[in-house]
C-alpha cells in the first residue's frame, strides 16, 4: 500500500523543492549540482547550462566564495565565461572590461568618464545566483532568490551525519539524454544484469525483481526490494528518490557491509543533463577499502565512463521514440507487466501528476551519431581536474619516451662501430631498453585513446570466450 511520506511531506522550518503549489512541481524551486568544487579553477571562470540558462562560476577571492551569475554581461551580451578574474579579484567582461563584485554588483566601466556613474545603474547589474557547498559539491538555486535559504538542499543524509566513516569514490559526466531519462534508468535496478554484463553486472545474476513502493508524494517516494541483487546474495535494498535530482539505492550485506548508489541529474537543456554520481562504502574489512584509497580518481573514472557507457546509446534513442508516443501517455508506449518496472512506473505517475517538465513545449534535438554519443573528452575529460591533468601527464612521458627511442635507435649503430665487437652487451642492453620505452609508448597510447572516446562495441555484446 501506498502511503504519504512524513519524511518527504511533513512541514518543516525548511521548505521543500517544487514552489508552494501542491499540484505542481516548479523545476526552478530547487537546488542543483553543478560541479565538483575539487574540479573547479579558482583562476578562471567556468561556463555551464543550467535548466537552458547559461551562468558562469568563478571563485570570488574578495569573499572566499564560488558565485555563479547569468552568462552574459549587461552591456553588450557578451559572455562573460569567456572572461577573467581580475586582480583586485572581480569577474571581467572580455568584451569591454566592465567589471562586477559578486553580488551582481557593476564595480568598473573603463569608457566612461571620471565622476561619471553608470555602474551603480541596477541595468549595469548582472544577475547573481544563490550558491552554497556540501559534501563536495558546488549548488545552485536558480529559483526566487528569497526561497533559496528556505529550501532544503538535497543531500544524502547518513554521509552528512557520519561522514568520516563513508569511503566513496565519485564521478561526473555530461550525458546526451533527460535527466527524467538519467533518474528512470538508474531507478530501474533490473537492467544491471544484462545491460552492464561485463562491467558491473552478469546475466547469471538476473531473477525475478519484485520491487515494492512504500511512501510515495510531491517530494518524491522510497520503495524497497525485499529480496536485492545477486538472486537476495547481497540482502535486502532499499530505494529513496527525493525530487527533482537525487536518488540513492542503499545495500546492506553481511559479505561487504554498507554501500550507496547515489546519483543527482542535473538538467542541461532538453536531450542533455550532468550525471553526478557517489559510491560511498562502508566494508567490513578494511582491505577493500585501502584499494579504493590508493587508486588514482581519474582512473577510476575511466572505468565508469565504461559503464555508463553501456546504455548511453539506447537511452538516447529511447527518450526520441518515447516522445514521439507521448510520455504523458507512458504506459500506452511502455509496457510494464512486472513489479521490476514500479520505481520505473512510480517516477513516470510524479511527472504525469505533478505536471513535472523542466522543458515544457520543446522538443529533443536531432539524434546524435555513435561517434558522438561515445565522446569522452568533451563530456567529462576537459571539465575534471583529475582527468585533466592525467591525460596532460601521459602525453609528456609518451613524448619523453618517443624522443628517448629516436635517440636510442640513433646512438646504437655508432656505439657499435665505435666499440666494435666489444659493443655487443651495450647494444643489446640498449635494444633491450628501446624495446620496453616502446612497450611501454605504445600501451600510454592506449590509455590516452580511453580519454577521448568510449568503446564502439559494449562489453555485454563481446564475445564470450570460448565462443567464435
């Protein structure tokens, strides 16, 4: 049975996300993640689009404060991402200089004359964004900025109550699809098995899901699956998804301990959203958790590219046929005969009754190609400091390398007239040298090729060995 959630529905000192109409969910009223701050420069600006509306987030020295505005300064519409932070730490237009503080203010016209007072004009403004930092992770409240302070951030609350006892590892990308398209897939425990065989899951592992919803509202619901992953190996989870952005699964198992899935999706603009994604754990032994520490983030980023690439393709294509169906009448395009599909149903009923569209009357985008669905760099490789800098690094020692093998490959022949017979053990010590810089060249060529662009055959649909 379904009931009305006292933790999702109560009145509290703080308001809810979704505006006061109980009828409705405004995607405005809330807040979003939008960046790593570890990701961030505090040197220069950063360029992002929330919910269509370009802003621009920079590190404001003056208050030891991240400050997002509207992309686009008031003089001439320039984009002030494409700008810098000044020396007496203001964010400077490109175009003419004018400078601002970061409450909006317009500090600094160049063109005008001394005495002159343009700047305190409110149309020389910009519009300064409510922002605020937790559990690392920079959010923006794009709604009226009165209700920001009133509105609850969302969090996952057994990290911020106990966070010195969590592991986690997380992990950011620009995904081509809804956020909607993001929370329904990631809700849908049953598809693990078979769309991430390989990677984090196994077609011997899928079973029957019975999927139970037990609280339920404008705020979101939680439901549980009784039996859990693995044919019930793991034990029960549970399921929370907290409107409009966040949801986590919770797993509890005697063989591993506590571990959480938790993803925000951060809408872009129609047909494009930012996956933020945590692991935390808790073990019961402390060795999975030493393994976790000493690998590096950026390749532990590589592997969930991989995995999110399993079905980056599909849900891409799936959110087209679904709009050409009508998503109002989901059941009519899906059918969903099993109690697997309930978070899946759940979800779609909180759109259709709360009249939940962050992108009303506009249509998705022409379908990208393959190549493009599969790209790497520009969705997550440029925009994380830890991939950043790795792949920056593989390509000084590859260089380093290459310039060592040249040199090699041009000294042996005169070490060994020079030496005469007496070169035998230096040449080959020195072949043997080129031969592992070249080795080691070509695998770093490997690895940097992981970067920029996914797996154009998803591990699931590779041949299983033995077979032909």
């Amino acid at each position: 049975m379904v009931t009305t959630s006292p933790t999702l529905e109560n009145t509290t000192a703080e308001m809810l996300a979704g505006g006061k109409d109980p009828n409705c969910f405004d995607w405005q009223e809330a807040w979003y993640p939008v960046h790593y701050v570890a990701d961030l420069d505090k040197s220069q600006p950063t360029p992002f689009t929330l919910l269509g509306r370009d802003i621009v987030i920079w590190w404001d020295k003056n208050t030891s404060t991240w400050r997002v505005f509207d992309d686009k300064c008031p003089h001439r519409l320039a984009r002030l991402s494409e700008g810098r932070v000044a020396e007496d730490g203001l964010l400077e237009c490109p175009y003419h200089g004018w400078a601002f503080a970061g409450n909006g203010d317009c500090q600094r016209i160049p063109q005008q004359i001394a005495d002159s007072k343009a700047q305190t004009s409110k149309r020389a403004c910009v519009a300064s964004l409510p922002t605020i930092e937790k559990q690392g992770m920079l959010f923006v409240y794009p709604g009226k900025a009165e209700n920001a302070a009133l509105t609850k951030v969302p969090i996952v609350e057994a990290i911020e109550e106990n966070p010195d006892e969590w592991i986690c590892i997380n992990t950011f990308r620009d995904l081509p699809y809804d956020a909607l398209t993001l929370l329904e897939n990631v809700l849908d425990a049953s598809h693990v098995p078979y769309t991430h065989h390989r990677t984090v899951g196994n077609r011997s592992n899928a079973s029957p899901v019975e999927l139970e919803v037990t609280e339920s509202g404008k705020h979101g619901f939680k439901g549980v699956w009784q039996e859990g992953p693995r044919k019930g190996t793991l034990g029960r989870q549970d399921t929370t998804f907290i409107a409009p952005n966040l949801m986590w699964h919770d797993l509890t198992s005697k063989q591993f301990g506590r571990t959480l899935t938790v993803v925000y999706a951060t809408p872009i603009r129609k047909g494009e959203c930012r996956l933020f994604a945590i692991f935390p754990f808790k073990f019961s032994s402390k060795l999975p958790g030493l393994f976790i520490k000493l690998t590096p983030r950026w390749y532990s980023h590589l592997g969930q590219n991989r995995v999110l690439e399993d079905d980056q393709i599909f849900l891409h294509h799936q959110e087209r046929y679904l709009e050409e169906a009508g998503s109002e009448n989901f059941t009519k395009a899906f059918y969903l005969p099993t109690k697997a599909d309930s978070f899946v149903f759940e979800l779609r009923q909180w759109v259709n009754q709360y009249s939940v569209d962050p992108f009303p009357n506009t249509s998705l985008p022409p379908a990208l190609s393959r190549e493009e669905l599969l790209d790497r760099y520009h969705s997550h490789t440029t925009k994380c400091n830890s991939c950043r800098t790795a792949l920056a690094n593989i390509q000084k020692v590859r260089l380093g390398l290459g310039v060592g093998i040249a040199i090699a490959w041009t000294i042996a022949p005169i070490i060994a007239v020079l030496l005469n017979q007496k070169a035998v053990l230096p040449t080959a010590l020195l072949t043997l040298l080129t031969l592992a810089f070249g080795a080691v060249w070509l695998y770093l060529g490997k690895l940097e090729k992981r970067f920029y662009q996914g797996e154009n055959i998803p591990p699931r649909n590779m041949l299983e060995k033995g077979n032909k």
